[in-house]
C-alpha cells in the first residue's frame, strides 16, 4: 500500500501536496469558525464561490475570445471565486446587527441563493454545468505546483498570525464582548477574520472543491474541539488532524482507487463520530 502510494509520488505529487496544505490551513481557520459557532458561514461561504466561478464562466463564453481574451483565464476564474467568497464572507459577519436579520437568515439565503444560481446560469453550457459538477463533487487530482506553493505561503502566514496575536485572537473566538471591553475593535477583527476565511475559501474551492473545503474548514476543528478542553490547543490539535488524516487518506485512496477528498472527508467524520461517542460510552461504563 505505501510502496503503490510512493510510486504515485513522481505523478500526484502537487495534488498531495496542495490538498494537505489545502487541509493544514483551512483547520487553522476553522477554529476560530467553530469556536464561534458559525460552522454553517462555512458552507454559504463555499458555495458563494461556485457561484463566482459560474459566473465566471458564464462571462467567458460571452465575451469575444480576441479582444478579452483575459475572461477566459484560470486566473479570472480563482478572481470571482475569491471575490465571491470575501463578499459572502463579509456579509455573514456583518448580520444580526443594528436590527437586521439574523446570522442564520443571511447565511442561509446565502447559501440558497448561490446554489441554485450557479446551476442556473451554466445550465445551457455542458463544460460549466460539469465543472459546477465537479466542484461540488469535489477532485483535487490537477493541482499544480503553483497551488503548492500559494497554500504553502497562506498557511506559513497564517500560523504566524496566530503565533503572533494568540492572547486576541483567543479572547475575540472566546469572548467577543470582552473582547470589546479591553480595547480591541471587535468589528476590524470580524471584517479581518471574515477576509481570511473568504480568501482561503475562495481559492481552495477552485483546487479541491466544495466538499474537501467545507470537510477540512469544519471536522477537524470539531474533532479537537471534542478532543481538548480549551480553544489554545485546538490550534494544535486540528491541524495534526487534517493533515494526518489527509495523509491516510490519500494512501488509501490511491491503494483502493478512490476519490481521495471524498476518502479524506469520511475518515475526519468517522473521527468525529468516535470522538463524539467514546467520551458517552466511557460515561456510561461507570
């Protein structure tokens, strides 16, 4: 199994690469979304940047190939896609304030909206509605060596943010009111947290698609969460998850040709479902 999987390595090795990274940074992330209980943003969030990658290829097969020839790049893709995302992102966080709808309203139009738009709008196109298809499917196999090294430098930064400001960054996931009452400017860090979250969303749903985003952002945040007793080693906890986990299974996927996000993703809930309940059976024995 690991000699077939190493075999593999001269072919798939940016798509190993790029989807544990994808997996490293977004469990960084995804902390601070599930201590905050917003584990559903992430899903509205994702699909937000479907629709910016319809939308975009929507606007590629109507414009003239000579003269924009730029609508039709990968490039103006990974734009809308983050653009779409950062806007959802933004959106979320700024709900349920100053007598507005809640954060579960906006999220879920959110979501119900770009989900049924982005099918819409590619639905009398064959190569949007496969790749709409095949984005919320989920495959990471096709990652380059330039994704490597984008999630490579976002999740460096990321850690190091973390390392940096971890007292706030702690007390905004833990408290935000008394996050607000020591000083710190409680809507710059939401507005702050929301351009993280929709720029390492919006450019992970172009590589690995909704499914390992979504997966990666959310599960192993939970699994720590139900792992450790505070949200500091959660930091820790999750990204040893999402990458351990990402590496067993895209060993397993390659040794029994599976998908490996959709692999990848069972296993954390199949985690997430004995961390949930190991503790109830232990309690139940005494």
């Amino acid at each position: 199994m690991i000699e077939g999987f190493l075999s593999s390595w001269t072919l798939f090795h940016n798509t190993y690469l790029a989807g544990w990274l994808i997996g490293l940074l977004l469990s960084l992330i995804g902390v601070l979304v599930v201590a905050r209980d917003q584990i559903f943003i992430g899903a509205a969030i994702s699909q937000a940047s479907t629709l910016g990658i319809a939308l975009a290829m929507a606007m590629g097969a109507w414009a003239a190939t000579d003269t924009l020839s730029w609508m039709h790049s990968d490039r103006f893709l990974t734009i809308l896609a983050v653009a779409f995302s950062l806007l959802a992102a933004l959106m979320t966080s700024g709900a349920g304030k100053a007598g507005g709808e809640s954060h579960e309203a906006i999220t879920g139009w959110v979501f119900l909206a770009s989900a049924s738009l982005s099918i819409l709008i590619v639905s009398y196109s064959p190569h949007g509605l496969e790749e709409i298809h095949r984005l919320l499917a989920s495959s990471i196999i096709g990652a380059t060596g330039s994704d490597v090294w984008t999630f490579g430098m976002l999740a460096a930064l990321s850690a190091l943010l973390l390392v940096a400001a971890h007292s706030r960054i702690l007390l905004f996931a833990i408290d935000p009111a008394m996050a607000g009452a020591v000083g710190m400017h409680v809507r710059r860090w939401t507005a702050a947290v929301s351009v993280w979250l929709g720029l390492a969303v919006g450019l992970s749903i172009r590589s690995s698609g909704m499914l390992y985003t979504f997966g990666c952002l959310v599960l192993p945040a939970l699994i720590a969460k139900n792992v450790c007793r505070e949200v500091r080693p959660m930091f820790l906890v999750a990204p040893v998850v999402a990458v351990g986990t990402g590496a067993v299974g895209f060993v397993l996927a390659n040794h029994y040709d599976f998908p490996p996000a959709q692999m990848t993703v069972a296993l954390l809930s199949l985690l997430l479902t004995a961390a949930w309940l190991v503790p109830r059976i232990r309690r139940g024995a005494r």
